[in-house]
C-alpha cells in the first residue's frame, strides 16, 4: 500500500510552535509536506493572492517529511501545494495549531480555517485546529495527547466533499480535559474597538481590537459552551452560502 | 423622518468605475457615505487587519455625499465605517459594481461579498453587485437601468440578520436581458492553472489564473445557468458553516 501524504499549512507561519506541535502530531500516519506562510497571516479569510506572483522554497528534505516556506496566503499554500508541490492529492490535511481562538464568527476571518476549507474543496479530509489562546509558547500538551484519536477516525470515515472539521481547544490541563464535544457554530458577532495609533507625520490610524459578543450564550451545543467546559469543540463546516429559506422569501418580492 | 443613510465599498478600489456607478445608482435613494479601498483588493475574501493599524482619509465632502481612501482590505473599510466614520448604523450597504464574476465558489475569495457579509453581521440590509466581465471599462448601463427596483424592494422589505444579497449581472445589451432570477450558489470549484515567471534572480514564482469548474452544469436554479441565460442572479447569501447534518454522522464516530 502506498505511504499516506500529509499536507499541514497554518496561518501564524512556518516557525511557530504550533505547527511544530501539529508535524510532530501528523508524522506517525504518513509522509507530511508543510507549505506554510513565511510570516503571520492571522485574519487573512480565504484570501488568494491575485495581482502578484506567490513563490516559494523547499527549506528542509527528508525521507519523510519536507517543507516549504511560502510567500503569501494560507490559501495560497494550499493551492500552491495541490498544483506545485506535491506529486499527488494528500490523503489528509491539517492546519494550524493555532494560537487563537478560531470559534464562532471568528472562523470567517480564519486563515487557519481558510487552509482547511480550501482543501476541502479537493476531497481531501481536512482539519484545522486552534488553541484558545494567543500565547506564542502556549502549552499544547492536552491536544498532542488527544489529536490522534481524531486523525485516525477521520482517517477510518473519510469527510463528504467541502466539508472539513474546525477543532478548537480549550487551555487546560489534561486531568480537567473533557474530551471531543460535536458542535455547531456559535451565533455571534465581533464588538469593534478600535486602538488608536498617531504616526510621526500626525495621521490617525486605528488597530482593529474587540471581542466577540456570543448571542446565543444558553446554547449548550455550540462551540463557546464546549470550550467553556474544558471540551474541545468540533464543528462539522460546509461550505454553502445559500439561504434556502431565503430564496422562497425572495421570490415573493416579485422581481 | 431622518434622510437614509447608505454605505458604500467594493475591492477594486475608490477609482473604479464600478464604483462610480454604484454611487450614482444610490444617491437617490439618501446620503451616501464611501469608504472604499485605496488600491485593487481583489481576492481579499473576508481579510481583516490585524497586525497593522488601518488608516483612512477623507477625500470628498458634501451635503449628500463623502467619499473615504482606506489604506486596507473591504472588510477593513465596513469595520471602519461602522466603528470610527459613520454617525450611526447605515440603512443600506452596497458593495460593487465589482469587475468580474463573483457567482459560485468565487464567492467566497470574493473582497466585494466580503464587505457586503460583513456589513449583514450588524444587522444592515447589503447588496454586493458584480459584473461578469473584468473589463475596466465595462458598460454597467443594464445594473444602472435595473438595480433600482432592487434596491427598492431590500429597503422595502428589509432583510434577515446575516443574510446579504449577491447579484451577478451578464454582460449584454438591456434589449437581451432578462431580469432578475432567485438562484442558489453554483456548486463547483476551481480549476488551478498556475502562471509561471521568472524575477532577475533566477526565482521562480507563480501567477495564480485558471477557471471555474461548474459541477452541476444541468441545474438550471443556480447562479451561473442564470447568468448564461441573460439573467442577473441573486443568491440569498447566509453564514452558517455548520453542517447539521454531519454533527449527526460526527456523533456514531464516538470521539
């Protein structure tokens, strides 16, 4: 039987602990290629980069594990790595750790969660996985321990096309660890508070801050309640912007 | 009763002549408030600033109309407008005219939908326009002669929290088309075709082109039948990435 291949991009880049935590979870199941961004690209959605060329180098070669370091997009990784890169489809992909919470409507912004998804696009099973906090040294013991147990179902079940899993973890100890929770999406918004910077010419700018408002906080099925719980979440994602309920509303509009 | 108040943004920049028509198609309808990206933000999908302050100008004031540069992404721009420019909560939002199609799986890497999802996640009734064709110049007269009774019927109806509009017009003459058809977002994914060149230094780099891949050619009720049938499509767009049905199938993995 062919050796499996793994692909795993992020979005925090190629050198942060959580990537190396997530090679270090994959390399037991497969051969594993990382094509990851060369810097931070937390907040970058499904962004695809279009109006320049991408580029990118093999930075380390092994037997069984090789990685490229990409200038651009986790997107750009994925799709790089599908039609570039690797000689055929991975069998499975992951992304991430990330350091930050990718719950909620935070997934929307995700590049994390922009990785996983565009591979889903391809069949390809694929997961992306967050720890909810943004320490750079977070301490990501509890999903070294755990993350296998998930790989290897998803690996057993196979995952429909375009649809890919959104992991997040709670930080806490192993001992207060309670397991997966299947959940849906938290209902929610981001409070805006805009931090205001003045360069040395005078112009005003503003880092974008906040936090996210949950709107359906009784709601002990969606993802906060998991990760409020010391579960780490899991939300089956699809990708299908269509409201169907909404189209049999528009069409009593009489367009 | 207090004048409408209506924000507008799009991703190829305040100089586009999307833009530009958009702003005239509006401004019967209220005060229009521009805040639009400085330069082409093509593919920025639903990117948001994080590692960097956002800056913006104002560069066109009068009674009926002010016009922002925002040095940024669209959502950036709707973020900003929401949070620092806009005296309250706008009526409307508009994004587009956006040169180039934004039907199916482009959606989602999609600036111009961008901004207009955003702006559904406050409440505010939003409308992301495209034309299917890249053409700097494109003729808009048919969105110009057709999107005011659309534009009517949103601010007559209003619309649900988190669901927005996308509207993709065909490129013909207003003798050929159709109207408007209710569609769902094509299923389909694209097809990468990688562009390669070279820089001074020898480094290979890759332009990202290709095409979409429609994998439902036969539906006749999805956005891209529509546009080949004269139409312009509207598609009820709604985010909720959760797959319901898979937290089901999730659930006899017995994680």
């Amino acid at each position: 039987m062919e050796e499996r291949l793994i692909l795993i991009s992020n979005d925090d880049g190629i050198s942060s602990k959580g990537i190396d935590t997530l090679i270090r979870i994959a390399q037991p199941y497969g051969k594993v290629v990382v094509v990851a961004p060369a810097n931070a690209q937390s907040g970058k959605s499904h962004s695809v980069s279009l109006t320049r060329p991408v580029r990118f180098e093999k930075i380390y070669d092994s037997e069984n594990l090789e990685k490229y370091v990409l200038y651009g997009t986790p997107v750009d990784c994925v799709k790089s790595a599908l039609t570039k890169i690797l000689p055929r489809k991975p069998d499975l992909m992951l992304s991430g750790i990330n350091h930050g919470s990718n719950t909620a409507i935070s997934l929307i912004y995700s590049g994390t969660m922009g990785a996983a998804i565009e591979a889903s696009f391809y069949g390809i099973p694929s997961i992306g996985l967050s720890i909810v906090t943004h320490d750079l040294d977070a301490d990501f013991s509890v999903v070294e321990k755990t993350a296998p147990a998930l790989i290897e179902k998803v690996l057993e079940h196979g995952m429909p096309e375009m649809v890919s899993l959104n992991v997040n973890y709670p930080v806490c100890q192993l001992n207060d660890f309670n397991g997966f929770k299947i959940c849906s999406q938290t209902k929610s918004y981001w409070y805006e508070d805009f931090e205001e910077t003045v360069d040395k010419y005078g112009n005003q700018a503003y880092y974008q801050r906040g936090h996210l408002v949950n709107i359906e906080p009784d709601n002990k099925d969606c993802d906060e309640s998991a990760i409020a719980g010391n579960y780490a979440s899991i939300v089956p994602v699809k990708v299908d912007f269509t409201d169907y309920k909404m189209i049999d509303e528009l069409k009593k509009w009489n367009l």
